[in-house]
C-alpha cells in the first residue's frame, strides 16, 4: 500500500505522517514567534550627503589648536608698509630742486646717497631712507633750514633765501629772479647777485663742507625722531 505525502502550502515542506495532518515546521516557527517575537530586518539607509562647507564637528571632536612649545621663536608681524614719494608731491619737488643745486655747486650730478654715504651713513640706512618718503619730507625741512642758516652765518648781509627760491628746495617749484624780486623786496639784479654769491660760496672747499655737514645734521636729527 503506497502512502501519499503531503505537503505544507506555507512551507512547502513535507508533512508527515506521525503529525497528524499538521506542518511541524510551521507549529514550531509560530512557538517560537509567540516566545521570542517576530523579528524583522530592516535595510539601514546612508547617511544623507553632508556638504563639506557646511560640515561641522561633533561637540567633543573639534580640531584642535597646534599649541607650540614654550620658548619658541613666533614669526614677526609683517609691519606697516612704508610710502615712498610720489612723483609730483611737494616732497619729490623739494628733492628734484636739491639734485639741480648739487649739480650746479658740484659741476657734475650727484646723488644725495653718495653724500650721505661719505658722512658715515651705512647703505641699510640709506636704504632705508629711500623707501620712507615722510622720513625723507621731514629731512628735506631740516636740511633747508640748516642749509639757509649755514649760509647766513657765512655771508652776512645777503639773504640766503634767494638760493632757497632759486631751486625751489620749499618744494613748491624753482623760481625765476624777477619773481624772486618781488617776493623778496628787492631789484632783479640785486636778487641776481646774491644768487650768484651763495652758489659761489657753495662751490668753494668751505660752502661744501658747509652743505656736507648740513647734510649729515639733517640725517641725524630726522634719524633720531
């Protein structure tokens, strides 16, 4: 006699015959359902895209600070940028006029530098000046001054202004001698005269040692400021 098997339309398992009927598969998946419950698994998603400009660390995990070690040399601070003379300014005026008197005292030209060099200035310092256009504005007043009071001193009775206006070391241009004249009070000819005996002196090995020294005071006290 053949005995047909059955089987299990949940499963699909065979079902026996000692079960009586009933899928022992399926009695002892629902046993363990009802002790242990039901679980189910559940895809986990990514995460969403964070946008890296947005993105910030979590609390506790900020980036941390490079702490240098006690005594280490810490780099300098880049300090303020130095202006140099523009072209045009009243400054780069008082200096062009400088560079036609040492043409006419020294009968050739020569730079400021080389005088400034032969008085003990060292090429840093130089250097330096040349870059500065304000230390440079304060030098030229003082050396004016200086220069004007030097040359009163030496020749009495003659203004030492007519040389100052003649190349325009006041920084507001050179001027002629009729102009000249009439600012000073004075003949043409007159201002024409004193013109000619300031540069005379200026020439000589004493109106330049004068100028070289007035040079050297005016650096000095610009320095010292």
């Amino acid at each position: 006699m053949t005995i047909k098997t059955r089987r299990c339309p949940e499963c699909g398992n065979e079902i026996p015959v000692w079960s009586g009927g009933a899928c022992p598969v399926c009695a002892r998946n629902k046993q363990d359902e009802k002790r242990y419950g039901r679980r189910s698994r559940r895809r986990r998603r990514p995460p969403p895209a964070q946008d890296k400009a947005s993105h910030r660390p979590p609390i506790g995990q900020a980036k941390r600070q490079k702490i240098e070690p006690a005594g280490s040399p810490q780099p300098e601070k880049p300090g303020p940028a130095k202006k140099r003379l523009e072209p045009g300014s009243r400054g780069w005026r008082r200096l062009g006029g400088l560079n036609r008197l040492l043409i006419d005292v020294y009968g050739r030209p020569i730079r400021l530098s080389r005088l400034l060099t032969e008085q003990g200035a060292s090429p840093a310092q130089i250097e330096r000046w040349r870059e500065d256009g304000p230390w440079l504005v304060r030098f030229m007043r003082r050396l004016e001054r200086k220069l004007l009071d030097a040359l009163a001193e030496a020749i009495p009775g003659q203004d030492p202004r007519v040389l100052s206006l003649r190349y325009g070391l006041d920084g507001k241009g050179n001027r002629s001698i009729e102009t000249i004249a009439a600012k000073l009070g004075m003949m043409a000819v007159t201002a024409l005269a004193v013109h000619i005996r300031l540069l005379t002196y200026l020439q000589s090995k004493t109106g330049r040692a004068d100028l070289e020294r007035a040079v050297l005071l005016a650096a000095q006290e610009t320095e010292d400021q």
